[in-house]
C-alpha cells in the first residue's frame, strides 16, 4: 500500500488537540502491519512518513500483532484441494485444463491446477 494513503487513512483517527491516534479499525492496523513489515529502510523513517511517535506505532503494532496470532487475519488466502475417491497418477484433461493428480494413501487421488499447488502440498505433507 502506497505510504500516503496509509497516512491520511490514519489520519481519520486522531483525536482532539494532542492529534494522538487511535485506531479501532481491525482492517487498518492489519494494513499498517502488513506495510511495517514490508518496509525497507530504517524504522524511524517509517514512523516519520505515517506521521506517528514510535510509542504509539509499538501499540499499533502489538495490538496488530496479537490479533494475528489470534487468527483475526489470515496469514495467506486458502487454496482448496479436492480428495477423490478414484483415479489413477498421471496428468489427465478436466474441464479442457491439465490437471496433476496424485494417488494419496487410502486410494484417495489428490488433483492440483498448478504445479505450484503440488509442490506446495508436498513440502506441507513432508
């Protein structure tokens, strides 16, 4: 997220003369989470261009943090896989596309779109 939109969005939440902030949108401490940790460059800079003291980003952050780790956010989208009941392993035509199945223990079959999702899947089940 641009660095600017990030602020006035922030922006919306100071609070009388002090202008302390106090955020009680979920979605935006995620988003200001998400751009701290993509941040390349020193801190201090960060806090400077969001337009907030260290010591109210460190409750931002651990707030943000705690909600994470409470599974409030999601750490990555959820692909879905779909286990058959039969089949054989190789590559077969579904839907006009190429599939990739994988014969699972218990004779169920495992189909994956991409080769990503397979490798992905693999290293997950090792």
């Amino acid at each position: 997220m641009d660095i600017e939109i990030l602020k006035k969005k922030i922006s919306t939440f100071r609070c009388g003369e002090s202008g302390r902030v106090k955020i009680t949108d979920d979605g935006l401490m995620m988003e200001i989470l998400l751009s701290w940790e993509q941040w390349k460059g020193p801190i201090k800079d960060f806090y400077k261009s969001i337009g907030i003291s260290h010591s109210g980003m460190a409750s931002i952050l651990g707030r943000a943090k705690k909600m994470r780790r409470e599974g409030h956010f999601p750490a990555e989208d959820f692909k879905e896989v779909k286990i058959l009941d039969a089949g054989t392993a190789g590559v077969s035509s579904l839907s006009g596309c190429n599939v990739i199945e994988l014969s699972w223990e218990g004779g169920r079959v495992i189909r994956f779109g991409q080769v990503e999702q397979l490798i992905d899947f693999l290293k997950k089940a090792a």
